[in-house]
C-alpha cells in the first residue's frame, strides 16, 4: 500500500513535464511560424530593451545617410561648378595672353574685350548655380543668386556662413564654399573685378596695361580660384568616406537587429525536433505509468 502514494506523485510530476514540454513546443512552434525571436515583449525582455536601442542607432544612422545623400548632391554639384569656373578664367586668361602678341590693333581689342565678356557672362553664370532654387555660393542665406551684376561691377549677396549637414554623431559637413569668387565688396575684389579692368582697358585701347597688369591680376585670381576649386573636391571626398563609413554603421546596425530579432531558423527546428523526441518518451513513460493494475486492489 506504501506504493501507491510514490505512484500517484511519479504520476503527477509525469503529467505536469508533459504540461511543460507542450508549452514549449508551443512557443518553438509560434517562433518559428513567425519567423521572429520577439512577438511581444514579454518574450524576451532583455532582448527588447536591446532592440529599441539598436532600432534607435538605425533611425539616427538613417537619417545621417539621408543627410549625407541630399549633401554630397550640393557637394558634388558645388564641385562641378568650380572646375568649370577654372576652365572659364584659364580661357580669359589666355585670351588676354593673345592681347599681348604683335599688330593688336583697338578693333581687335574690342574683339577680344568682347569675348571675355561673354566668358565672364558664363563665368557668372556658374557663381550663381543653385540647387533647388537656391543658390549654393550663397551660404546659408537661402538666395536664389550669390552674385549681382551693376554698373559698379559684381557684388556678392549671400552670407559667410557655409551650409552644412550633419553626416555622423559630432560631425557636420560643408556642402559648398561661401563666396569662393571673392567679391564681397563691390567693385573693388575678386575675380569679377579682376575681369573688368581687363574689358575696360582693352575697349579703351589701353592694350600693353590689359596684357600686363590685367593679365597678372587675372592670373592671380586664377590661383585663388583653384585653391577654392580644391577645397570643393575636398569637401566632395569628405561626403564619399563619410558615406562608406555611415553605410558600414547601419550594416553593422541591421546585423545586430537580426541577432536579436530574427530566427536561426535550422537551430530552432533542431531544438524543436529534440523537444518533440523528449515529449514523446515523457508521454510513452506517463502511459505505462498510469496503465490500469490490479495490484493496487490486493
């Protein structure tokens, strides 16, 4: 009789492992029907502080990598624009190099006045790109020109403080250059104005001065001119290392994402397999346990 008491306690403890492996079996099931490690949070509530931490790291970098893609457009843009004013003033330069050669008479000064005059029409042109509709030499001024032509000569009408975007944590990137024409004040700078004493004299007939100290002072604003074309290639660079580099950062975000959320599909079904297997010896086990016996009447 000492025996049936241990039988019925084998027999409930049986039952309430079996009660265990079917809630297990159930969740394996859940899991791997839904593809995901977390269906609520009550799942896994470590593992959802862990994500919403990560989902937040992903939201910041996708936001830096919008940034970085609508500023490497400026960057890119504002880059072009300088080579391209580069190559205008070198054929100013070289025409006013042609004012210096032998037999220039005043009507092929004019001549030559005139087509540096169509250049500088292209080269403003250029100082004025936007992107938009504003224009990017302008700063952060949201102009729609940089550059206004008077009488007095070109002036400049944006703002010093160069457009950037954020591109990382602590990291903001110059888009484009502030004034890199230098003619921040009217008539008197840059290479606007360089330009214009040169058209000047040659209408004039002042040719020996437009083929001197023009041609120099043109040459010298070539030099500035291509140290702002530098800095707009390094800014462009810039975009491109700091694209790669946020890239990898939301990589290395949606991998750890997967970690934690996503289901190791093969390993689940293994465990899943292993549990079947147990659950079922644990059902055969309960079976024979609780066959009917006639012991118990004796």
């Amino acid at each position: 009789m000492s025996m049936i008491p241990s039988q019925m306690s084998l027999s409930a403890l049986m039952t309430s492992s079996l009660d265990q492996y079917q809630t297990q079996l159930g969740q394996m099931q859940q899991t791997l029907t839904a593809g995901v490690n977390i269906s609520q949070p009550s799942d896994n509530p470590a593992g959802v502080a862990s994500l919403i931490n990560v989902n937040a790291s992903l939201s910041a970098y996708n936001q830096y990598q919008t940034n970085i893609t609508e500023g490497q457009t400026v960057a890119s843009l504002a880059n072009a624009s300088m080579t391209q004013a580069v190559s205008i003033v070198q054929k100013i330069s070289s025409v006013l190099v042609q004012a210096g050669g032998p037999g220039v008479t005043l009507d092929n000064a004019k001549g030559l006045a005139s087509q540096i005059q169509g250049l500088e029409q292209s080269l403003l042109g250029v100082a004025n790109t936007t992107y938009l509709g504003q224009a990017i030499f302008a700063g952060t001024s949201g102009a729609s020109s940089a550059y206004q032509q008077s009488a007095s000569g070109v002036t400049y009408v944006g703002n010093g403080s160069a457009p950037t975007v954020a591109a990382a944590p602590g990291v903001e990137l110059p888009t484009s250059l502030t004034d890199p024409f230098g003619a921040t004040t009217s008539g008197g700078q840059g290479v606007f104005a360089a330009i214009n004493a040169a058209v000047s004299d040659l209408s004039s007939g002042n040719i020996s001065t437009a083929a001197g100290a023009d041609l120099s002072s043109v040459q010298a604003q070539l030099t500035k001119l291509e140290n702002q074309a530098a800095q707009a290639g390094v800014n462009y660079d810039q975009f491109q290392v700091m694209s790669r580099q946020v890239t990898g950062a939301l990589t290395q975000a949606n991998n750890e994402v997967g970690a934690i959320q996503n289901v190791n599909t093969a390993q689940l079904a293994t465990q899943y397999q292993q549990e079947l297997n147990n659950y079922q010896v644990a059902l055969y086990a309960t079976s024979q346990l609780n066959q009917p016996s006639l012991a118990k009447y004796l």
